[in-house]
C-alpha cells in the first residue's frame, strides 16, 4: 500500500440505501447497494471537498481479484475499489 493510505475505521450510513455500515478501517463502500461517497483524495485522508455519491458503473477483475468502479455523481471523477467479502454478489453481478 502507499504511504499516503490512512486507515480509518468509521461507521456510517449509506447516503444511497440508508444501511448501516460497520467499518473495518478498509471500508470505503456499501456492501448492500455498493455505493461510496467521494471524501477522500489518498485513501483515508478525508480531504476531497466534493463529498459527492459515488455511483458503482462497472466491476473489473484484475490479479484475480474484481474491483469495483465507481464514478461521482457530483464531479464525474472515476475510482477503483476492492470487492470485498462482505459486499452484496447478486449486486456485482448486474454491474457486469
């Protein structure tokens, strides 16, 4: 990981479906709608000014392991996520 990665473990509330996210320091998404929000410039940091919805457009697999994409609804701006176990399946199949 880079050393501008900050872990934060926070809890919050999924600004799209409303559930209650219990984080992990890694979290940084929805696990039921897979929606994120764009706070972040360098993961955890808390930086970004836009604090728009980041809407998940597309699902990749790279090095074996799928990757979310997600793009704001505010801004336009495009990032890259891990799946994580815990995330909605039936959910990641529609994105691809």
């Amino acid at each position: 990981m880079s050393n501008l990665f900050r872990k934060k473990k926070e809890n919050f509330k999924c600004e799209n479906c409303g559930h209650e996210v219990k984080g992990n320091g890694y979290t940084n998404h929805c696990p039921i709608c897979l929606y994120s929000k764009h706070v972040d410039i360098f993961p955890g940091d808390r930086l970004e000014k836009c604090k728009g919805l980041m809407k998940p457009i597309s699902v990749d697999k790279k090095d074996g392991e799928y990757v979310l994409i997600h793009k704001c609804i505010k801004c336009g701006v495009e990032k890259r996520n891990k799946v994580s176990k815990e995330d909605n399946f039936e959910e990641i199949i529609k994105l691809s």
